[in-house]
C-alpha cells in the first residue's frame, strides 16, 4: 500500500488532504483490533499442527437476516 503522497499522485490531488479524507477512511478501533487478532492468528500459526503455518478455525457465517 502506498503513502497518502504516492495515492495523492496518481490521483492528481491538489491536496493531501482531499486524498485522505476521501480516499483512505480512518478504521474504526474494533476493526482495527480484529486484523491484528487475526495477522496474530495467522502469524503465529496452528502450534497443535506441525508444518501449518495458519491457524485453521471454522468462522461463523452470516445468515441473510444478518445482511
């Protein structure tokens, strides 16, 4: 992924700051705890499953009425 300044380019921005606020969201606090949950998962590995290196886990799914 690149910087605010490499998308701001291709953009043709006169602004960093358009690009930013347009284009690049700030996450909310609990997304943000999710991914570096599951970067952990994943980087850690399943250690009961020798020469794995994800951690295999069966995901709930959501139901239509969930949508």
């Amino acid at each position: 992924m690149g910087s605010v300044k490499d998308i701001q380019a291709h953009l043709r921005h006169a602004k960093a700051d358009t690009t930013a606020s347009e284009y690049m969201p700030e996450l909310p606090e609990s997304v943000q705890q999710m991914v570096g949950s599951v970067y952990h998962m994943l980087a850690k590995g399943d250690e009961n499953k020798k020469g794995r290196s994800i951690c295999y886990q069966k995901l709930p799914t959501l139901g239509k009425s969930s949508l």
